[in-house]
C-alpha cells in the first residue's frame, strides 16, 4: 500500500522520470528531502523497479502500432512469453482473461514490417491464433 503522497509523486515521474527533486519538490509543496527519501522508499520497497524513455509524439506516429491478441497452448505460454520478450518490436505482454491467453503490444517502422512481425509471432511454437489490430489512435497515454 502506498500513500497519498507516494502517489502524487508517482504521477508526477510517469510524467517525467526526469524531473529534478527540486521540481518535483516544487510541485509537491515539500522539501527535496522528502522527495528523495520518499523516492528511495520507493525503489527499496520495490515500487519503483527502474525508469524509462518516453518517444516523442512525432516519432511515435511514425510507428504502426498494433494489439496482437493471442491463443496460446498453455504448457507452452512460457516459451511463448520468452520469445516475444526477445523480440524488440514488442513493446508489452499482458496475460488476460476471455477468448484470448495474451494481448501483446506492438510496434513497427512500417505496415510492411508489421506483417513480417504478425507472421513470425503466428508461426511461433505455441501460438495457436492470433488476431491483430492497428491502432489508429491513442486517446489517453498516462
């Protein structure tokens, strides 16, 4: 469980990871400090694993993006899950409950590197259908 206050701040770095303490300290109306003991309190508890780039809107819309949604054999999802994970296209794994095992999140510079991409997750060992989606838009990043 995390305070009111542990999750303003983290509201504030999934805005931007690289904010300075003082900013942060700024916006929070407290010390830098408590910005950085509650950081580290954080990171120790294991709420805070580690921090990330955030694209630009213009090089990100020059991606296709699309959910990939998959039907998996279930003593396979595993290797499944480890082969996607070694695919640099692929952005995100989520397990998921309904008609589909995995929703993956994709990404590619082109409609004809996405089919590549959709063909080789397809024929993956243990992907036993897919159904795939571009995303046209996104509405709400948070």
């Amino acid at each position: 469980m995390i305070t009111e206050a542990e999750q303003a701040l983290l509201t504030l770095l999934r805005a931007n990871a690289r904010a300075s303490t003082a900013e942060l300290a700024r916006q929070l109306g407290v010390s830098r400090t408590t910005v950085q003991s509650r950081i580290e309190r954080l990171e120790q508890r294991g709420i805070i694993t580690g921090y990330g780039v955030r694209l630009s809107p213009d090089y990100e819309q020059g991606l296709v993006k699309a959910h990939v949604l998959l039907t998996v054999t279930p003593k396979l999802a595993d290797k499944v899950v480890r082969a996607l994970e070694a695919m640099p296209p692929v952005r995100t794994v989520h397990s998921v409950s309904g008609n589909f095992d995995m929703i993956v999140i994709v990404d590619a510079p082109s409609i004809r590197d996405l089919d590549a991409l959709l063909d080789r997750i397809g024929a993956m060992d243990g992907v036993e259908r897919t159904s795939s989606s571009i995303i046209l838009s996104t509405r709400v990043d948070r």
